[in-house]
C-alpha cells in the first residue's frame, strides 16, 4: 500500500530553537527543496503566543521542512532527518525531543472509484425546471434514510423544534449569533449562491492549500469528489434567507438557513477536494482560526473533514483551547472512510481529540446514522471514550445548496457527519452570542459552551455508542434553565479543564510490551502505528483494536504473536517502524 506525501516533513522543535531559526536568513526564503518555514506562519505573522502556561523549557513549536524528491516510505524519510541525515535539513537537529512527522495525502492522488451502484447515485441527473421562488431541488432523496418522497416534510426540517430547534433557539433573542467569528474550515465558498452568509469575510480568509487568498469553491469532473462541499456546508452553518419548496404539494420554507445567519464568517479554504487533503493543511487551517486577517481570533472552528492521528493536529487543537475556541469536527463516513483506505469505523481525527467537540449523525427518524444498504453513506462511532464527548445533529436528505447552477441550485440529499458539524458549530455560535461573556475568556469558557451543548440535548445518554450524548437541541441550550446549570458547575468548580491532545496508541504499546514514549523518535513511532491501525486491512488486527483501544484486556499469548506479525507485515510499514518492532517482538514473551 502505497503512502503519498506532499515531500513535505513537519517538524516540531523546541521554542528556543525555533526562535534561533526565525532569525535565520533561510527560513522562509523560498519554497523549494531545502526550504524551512513555520508551519503556523498566519499565527506568527499576527504575533500570537502559544504554551504561555507552560514552562519555557517545555514549550515547542512547528516547522515545514521540504526536501527532495523521494520515493521512499515518507516515515523512513522523517526518521533520516530525525538522526540528520537527511539533506539540507542539518540546521532542524539539535535536541532529544525533535519530532518530524510526513506531511500526507489522504488518499492517494488516484483515487480508487466507489462501487457501481453509488456511481449510478452520484451522477448527475436532470435538473428541475426553474419555477421559482419556491426554488426546487435538483436532485432526489437520499432513499436509504427517511423522510420519503410525499410525507410532507418541511426542506429545513433540521431547524424545527421537534429537530435541531434552531427556531426555538432564534425566538430567544434579537440576534442570531451576531458578534461571534465562525471559522469554517472546507474547499471555500460561492460568491453567486444565494445562501452565502450575510456576514461572510472572505477578505480575511485565506487559501492554505495554495498559500493565497483565492478562497472560491472549485469544480470536479468526478461527482465522487464532492464539489460544492465547502459552499453547501456553509449555508447549514450561516446560511442567508432562502425560498424552497421540496415537492410540490409539500411545504415552502422562506427564511434562514444556516443555524447561526448572522455570525461573521472566515472562510478558510483547507483543500480543493473533500477527499484529497495534506495533513499540513488541516493543521494550517486549525492555526489560522487564531489569527485571521482582521478582528482577532475566532471564536468557534468548523470542521467537515478529518483523517489519521496527526500530533501536529493535536498542537493545533490544544492551542485553540486554551485560547477559548470552540472547536466542532465531524466524526468520520464509513463510505468517504473507504476512499481514503480507512478501515476501522471509529472516528476520525481530529474530531477523537478529546478537546474538539465530535459531531456524530441522527436521522429524521431520531435513530443513529447507520445503514446496513448497499452503498450507503453512514456515520462513524467510537471508541466510547471519545463518544462521551459527541453530540447528534441532523442528517442526511438535509438541503445541500449548489456551487454550480447559482445563484439558487440546490439539492435535497445533503448528507454526512459533514451535514451535521455545522449545525452544532451554529448552536455554539448561538450560545457563545447570548452568554459566552459571562464566563471568563480562554479555556474556561470553551468548557462552559460545551456543558451547555450536553446538557441540553435530547435523548440523553440512550445511545452512546453510535450517537454519543444526545442529540442536539439548539433552543433548549440557549433556556434559563441550561444556563443555570452551567452557571452553577461554574460556581463549583465542575467545568473540567481537559487535559492536552496528543496521538496516543495504547493498544500498539500492549501488544508489543512497549513504554510510553520518552522521546520524540518514540512519539513518531507511536503516531505511525496509530496511523497503520486506521488503515489496515487486516480483519484480525483492526477487530482487535476496535475492541480494546484502550490496551487494557489481556491477549493470548498465541493471539498476540499473531497481531504482532500481522502488524509487522502491513504494506505502508515504515523499515524504521519494522526495525524497531522486530527488536521490540524479540523481547515480548
């Protein structure tokens, strides 16, 4: 299995160190091979200061590093930098705790095809004829899930009371999240859609992907490659008024159709394709929700996309936290999962984290978003660790405007976790508007919007395992009543401060005998293994892990001989990781 990479290695170093390189003529004077720059270059640019809580000898910060060309496994390339070997990047050694990490595409850039039968569905079908207003759809149901075709349903069903109650939510106050900055993390958005927020900053947005401030959604010739995904999930997030009408006979829905529409709105264009992201630009896009343009930093992240374990994720996760941003990240689909050769079901980064909020799917039919159909789109779920901080929005056949066909193109299957992480980063918005100001700035308030989001949700606790929490309801989070407990776990001193994110693989550590690790090489060999688990293809070995994550059960030893080689045979093995768990295996009885 081959692993591609953008060449590119991310470096972590320590503070003292990445300041002496700042001051070096060579970084960030070109981009070519050879070059280094920071990877939070936006962050620095605006002179904001992370890990002021920590000990100066202990804070670390990010480099990009770009080498040659190398056909390489790109983790044996990371290593050789690590031990100084690699070419021109003599200047990044120099302490123990260095830490390089391949900056990867996820997938591959030949994307494997879906299955026949979700080819058919994805491809485009005849557009209905332009009436309106109401505005019909351009595509059909999603018929896996409900609501069916003639039951009457409203197009924004997600934002009615017995659903998300975003109207209960709006009839609380004379604002509908204005005040608070939304950074919504996608491929960019259209100027022409009709439902592009009303208070949308694309001049203080930026394109990580391209290092430019060309933000516009792009088009793809294959319908698998999800175009318009950055423009349709922006209007479930701030989405302007708009006049639909889904059948007919059906009811019109004339109003707002993003949960939080009068939220400013920074646009941050992460990738030109929702299946086609370099792990670099994620952890770019987290970063920039720091320091946008202008108006200081944001106050929620919205993101649709997610992958492997990444630490310079986790850096950039635990860094929005302590400033006081809410972060919302989908969970992952099983489908999309098997484009970009994931294999377990459980969620994706950087949604697991525990500092980010996972947003998970629940149906019109109020059941998880799991279907046992061929080719349906479902949700992601688990480890249960992660799931006692995931909450339940709204999907799929929610209404999923155009990129193309503007300015009034819409569709009626909108679907995904990607549906239902704006409309929780909305209700966050909503929250933050109305109450934020009464906790204090930084960490605390975070985990004050977060008490609310679960405390106020439906269902509670009666599934767990595939939804989380509950599932959202944006009005009873903005009641009298929620913030009084809230309020009150303020009071007491029982809003948790979560302790930092990193990638951690204590199964990996189990089955091969192994200690946490005690330096930055250990770390990468942790961060490898924890990306190989999410991709294997070995039933056993993923079966095992999806049933112990946490290492804690006792294997045989018959059995733990058998994952230790099936581990050391997986195809996207590093020699490095091979090498070290050889030795390690050896001294596993």
């Amino acid at each position: 299995m081959a692993i591609e990479s953008s060449g590119r290695i991310m470096v972590r170093v320590p503070r003292t160190q990445f300041h002496a390189l700042m001051m070096a003529p060579r970084l960030g004077a070109t981009a070519g091979p050879g070059s280094t720059r920071p990877l939070f270059a936006a962050m620095h640019a605006a002179g904001f200061v992370t890990q002021t809580h920590k000990p100066a000898e202990q804070q670390k910060d990010w480099l990009l590093h770009r080498l040659p060309p190398d056909e390489r496994n790109p983790w044996d390339v990371a290593h050789e930098l690590v031990r100084g070997k690699a070419q021109g990047a003599a200047h990044l050694v120099g302490s123990p705790e260095l830490y390089a990490e391949p900056d990867l595409l996820l997938p591959s850039r030949q994307a494997p095809q879906p299955p026949k039968a979700v080819r058919a569905a994805l491809a485009p079908r005849a557009k209905a004829p332009r009436k309106g207003p109401p505005y019909p759809p351009d595509d059909m149901l999603n018929k896996h899930y409900d609501p069916k075709s003639g039951s009457g349903f409203s197009p924004a069903w997600h934002l009615q009371k017995d659903y998300g109650n975003f109207v209960g939510a709006w009839s609380q106050g004379k604002t509908r999240g204005a005040g608070i900055r939304i950074a919504h993390l996608d491929t960019g958005y259209t100027p022409e859609q009709a439902s592009k927020p009303r208070n949308l900053h694309p001049e203080q947005g930026w394109n990580v992907s391209d290092d430019n401030a060309d933000i516009i959604d792009r088009k793809h010739t294959a319908p698998w490659d999800m175009p318009g995904h950055g423009t349709a999930t922006l209007a479930l997030l701030a989405g302007n008024a708009v006049n639909i009408q889904f059948e007919a006979n059906g009811p019109v829905y004339n109003g707002d159709l993003g949960g939080a529409p009068d939220a400013s709105v920074v646009p941050v264009l992460i990738g030109s394709s929702v299946i086609h992201l370099y792990t670099a630009n994620v952890a770019q896009g987290l970063s920039y929700a720091l320091a946008p343009h202008a108006g200081g930093p944001c106050d929620v992240v919205s993101l649709s996309h997610g992958g492997l374990p990444s630490n310079a994720w986790a850096d950039a996760v635990n860094d929005l936290y302590e400033a006081g941003i809410v972060v919302v990240a989908a969970s992952g689909d099983s489908f999309n999962l098997k484009l970009v050769e994931i294999a377990t079901h459980f969620t994706v980064y950087p949604s697991a984290f525990y500092r980010v909020v996972t947003a998970t799917g629940t149906t019109y039919a109020k059941g998880p978003y799991i279907a046992d159909d061929t080719g349906a789109m479902q949700g992601c779920w688990g480890p249960d660790a992660v799931m006692k901080k995931a909450i339940a929005a709204y999907t799929p056949n929610v209404p999923w405007m155009r990129y193309d066909d503007t300015p009034f193109g819409w569709d009626m299957d909108g679907g995904g976790t990607s549906a239902a992480t704006p409309q929780v980063a909305a209700a966050c918005a909503l929250w933050l508007a109305k109450y934020g100001k009464q906790f204090p700035a930084g960490w605390t308030r975070v985990a004050a919007c977060r008490h609310a989001l679960f405390e106020s949700v439906k269902n509670k606790g009666k599934d767990l395992a595939h939804i989380g929490v509950g599932m959202l309801d944006a009005g009873e989070m903005l009641s009298a009543a929620t913030l009084a407990k809230v309020t009150k776990a303020y009071k007491d001193g029982k809003l948790p401060h979560i302790e930092p994110d990193k990638v951690s693989n204590p199964f990996f550590r189990l089955l091969f005998g192994l200690p946490p690790p005690g330096s930055g090489v250990d770390e990468m060999y942790e961060t490898e293994a924890a990306q190989l688990l999410f991709r294997s293809k070995n039933k056993e070995l993923v079966a095992a892990f999806e049933a112990d994550p946490q290492g804690q059960k006792k294997l045989s030893p018959q059995k733990a001989k058998r994952l230790r080689d099936a581990f050391i045979r997986e195809p996207a093995i590093s020699n490095s990781l091979k090498t070290h768990l050889k030795a390690a295996a050896k001294d596993t009885k």
